[in-house]
C-alpha cells in the first residue's frame, strides 16, 4: 500500500458546524481541495463525512484527518472514540489521525495515548498517525515511545504574528513535519500593512502571503472559509513565490500571539 503523503494545501473545519461545513466542504472539493481537517471535538465529523460522500470524489483521492480528544486519550477509549469518528466520516480508514493535545496536566502519559494511536494505526484504522499542539518537551516524548519516523506531522498554531521559531527548528531536526493552524490568524493577517503591501507587489491578497509564507517554509496549511471566493483565493496561494526579502520583511511581524490557548494547554516554548 502506498503511503500518502499529506497535501500540502488542506481545508480546515473548525467552528463550522451543519450546513455550513457541508457547504464549505462541498465547494472545497469543487475547487479542487483533497486534504480535509475535523477533529472530534468539532463536533462535525458526520457532517464532513456527508460532504465526503456526496462529492463523488474517489477515497483514494481524499486525504481526511481527525483528532482524538483529550477525554478519549485513556487506552480503553482511544481506538472505540476513532471507530466512532470512521462511522460518523463514513470511512473504513481515516489518513491522519492526530492527538489534538497532550492530556491535559500530562495526566496521562505521552508513551501511553502515542503507543495506543500506533495500535490503531496497526489495526488499519488509520494509515498515518501524529500529534498536535505538542512542545519540544511532548515531541521528545513522543520520539521516545514510537519514533520520529511514525509522526506524520505535529500540527501547531503558525502564522505571522505568532513564528513559533524554538519548536520549528527542533522539530527540523528530528525530521518531524509541520503542518501550520490558524495560518491567518484568524483573518487577521488581512489588515497587517507590510503583508498588504507585499501583497499588493504580486496582484494577490495579504491571506495568500500569509499561506504563501507558510508553504515556502515547508509546512502543510489548512485555512477554512466559509466564502467561495477565499477557498478558491486561498487554494491558489500555492503558486505565489516571495523573495527572500519578503520573507524576511514577515519574519520581523513575529509578536508571539497566540490565538489557540485553552486553559489546559501545555507550558509553550
Ligand atoms: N489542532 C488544533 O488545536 C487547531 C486549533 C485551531 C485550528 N485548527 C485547524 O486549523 C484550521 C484553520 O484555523 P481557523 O479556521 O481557526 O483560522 P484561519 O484559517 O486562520 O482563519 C479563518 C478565518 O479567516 C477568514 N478567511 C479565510 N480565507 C480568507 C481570505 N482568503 N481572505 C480573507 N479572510 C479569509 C475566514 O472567514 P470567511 O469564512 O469569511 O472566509 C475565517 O474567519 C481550523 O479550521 C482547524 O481545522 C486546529
């Protein structure tokens, strides 16, 4: 069996719920989108699952990512909580499954949930498996108990304002691919003058910088719209090349902010 690699331009699902997601969805495969990301707290996977299904986009040209909660991270309901992601998804086997965070307090430990995710990707219910919102001190962890080879991705909050430098390069390297979230800080690179303005340079938008900046770093983006227009916009931000100065110009925006931090978040870098 090959071994898909993830695309590096994927449509995210968080806070979209019913209708909306099965539009946003729905258009994201119209246009050309294949890597889809839910998680179960989304509270949508039967919803992406329904889009999934009525595109009449073949499986083997989808690449569906879903995330175990925190609550599902004890050994006796980890592999039973992804079971129930696949019947609401619709799919015999999702491509990537992530720990969506480390247990919260690191109740539990790292070695534990990683070595029960890799007992589900043994079983075939997942073809790769990684982790997410995971600081040096958890990927270390994580390398420990399964291998740096069998983590797919670790997926973490990426953007302009928020480089997240210490994590990138030691995940760097151990040869550990990154997958940027909230790669436009929630809509919020749209009104930053220096992305604007380089933006204007090339004829596109301050979002394409923004994913622009992230892909040519190497990492996997995963915007969500709920606009036709933005999916379409940002799908085509692949394409945009920056000069070295433009990506110098955007790594001075770096202000350490952190949109995604839940009060049971780890310690950051
Ligand atoms: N692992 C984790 O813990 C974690 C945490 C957060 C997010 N994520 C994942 O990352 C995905 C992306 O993060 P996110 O959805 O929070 O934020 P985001 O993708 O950075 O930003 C989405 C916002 O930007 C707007 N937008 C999108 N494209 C645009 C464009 N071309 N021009 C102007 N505005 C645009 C959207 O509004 P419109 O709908 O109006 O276009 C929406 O309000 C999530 O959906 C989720 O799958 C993972």
């Amino acid at each position: 069996m090959n071994t898909p690699t993830l695309p590096a331009l994927g449509l995210g699902t968080f806070r979209l719920k019913d209708q909306q997601v099965i539009d946003s969805v729905r258009t994201g495969l119209e246009l050309g989108y294949r890597h889809i990301d839910t998680a179960q707290i989304y509270g949508n996977e039967a919803e992406v699952g329904q889009a999934l299904a009525e595109s009449g986009v073949a499986r083997d040209a989808l690449f569906v990512t879903t995330k175990i909660w925190t609550e599902n991270l004890s050994r006796d309901k980890l592999i039973p909580s992804l079971k129930e992601s696949l019947q609401k998804l619709r799919l015999e086997q999702v491509d990537l499954t992530l720990i969506h965070w480390p247990s919260p307090q690191d109740a539990l430990p790292v070695a534990d949930y990683l070595q029960t995710l890799a007992e589900a990707k043994a079983q075939g219910l997942t073809r790769l498996i990684g982790i997410s919102n995971f600081t040096i001190a958890h990927m270390e962890q994580a390398i420990a108990a399964v291998g740096a080879d069998q983590i797919a991705t670790n997926q973490v909050e990426i953007h302009p304002f928020l480089q997240n430098r210490k994590l990138i390069e030691y995940a760097r390297t151990q040869g550990i691919h990154l997958t940027a979230y909230m790669p436009l800080a929630y809509g919020r690179v749209m009104q930053d003058a220096t992305l604007l303005e380089i933006a204007a340079r090339h004829g596109v938008s301050a979002a394409q910088v923004a994913l622009a900046w992230s892909l040519q770093q190497g990492f996997a983006v995963i915007p969500s719209s709920t606009r036709r227009e933005n999916l379409a916009s940002n799908l085509a931000a692949g394409k945009i090349s920056l000069s070295d100065a433009e990506m110098s110009a955007i790594a001075a925006l770096d202000r350490g902010e952190r949109l995604a931090n839940p009060d049971f978040a780890p310690a950051w870098d």
